[in-house]
C-alpha cells in the first residue's frame, strides 16, 4: 500500500510543468539503499531521452523513505507511459505502484488525472 500522506504535499505531487503533461510514478520503497533508485533513475532516464517522448524530472522520497514519486513530462503523458511501461513492469520494487498520467483535454478544462496501477 502506497503511503499516500507523503503526497499530500503540493510542491511533491504538482511540479510546475509548464505546458508539458505530467507523469509521476508513485512508489513504495522499504529499503535504505539509495543506490536501487539512482539506478533506477539513470534506466529511466536513459529510455525517455533516447526515445526523444518526454524529460525525466528526478524523484522525490518521503522523509520516512518508504514512498516515493518519480516524475516525467512530455507533449503526451499517454505516448509516455505506452512507451515506459514496459521497463516501468520490470523493475521489482515498482509492482503496484501508481500511475498518473496528467492530460489537457483542452484550454478551458482544468487539468484530468488517469490512474493505472502497474
């Protein structure tokens, strides 16, 4: 179960990403070893930029270290996430974690959130 009170803080959870989609990867993480997750990143990273869909943004972890978030941009946060899943699925500690994809369904529209679990 992902500890959501870790995400309750708005400068976590809403990067300000300009006109970009927002994707954030929310995660449990039960280890002390840093060194799973800047792996991890670098992986991450490593795809997006090579496939030219988006920018990875870092991530964040909870002051506990339990949950985590990683955050993406990209035009399309759906194209983002067709595109990552497949890495996102093979990376242990990520097996039910949260998907967000953030969309613009148009200029008047607030801004929707789609939900996956991995």
């Amino acid at each position: 179960m992902i500890n959501f009170n870790f995400f309750s803080d708005p400068q976590i959870t809403k990067k300000d990403t300009g006109d970009l989609q927002a994707l954030n990867v929310l995660f449990n993480y039960q280890a002390t070893n840093l060194e799973v997750l800047d792996k991890t990143q670098e992986i991450l990273e490593r795809v997006v930029s090579f496939r030219n869909a988006g920018k990875y943004d870092g991530y964040e972890l909870s002051k506990n270290g339990e949950s985590g978030v990683f955050f993406f941009k990209a035009q399309s946060s759906e194209n983002l996430y067709k595109m990552i899943l497949p890495v996102l699925k093979d990376i242990p500690f990520l097996k039910g974690a949260e998907v967000q994809l953030q969309t613009h369904p148009n200029q008047d529209d607030e801004n929707s959130v789609k939900t996956f679990i991995i």
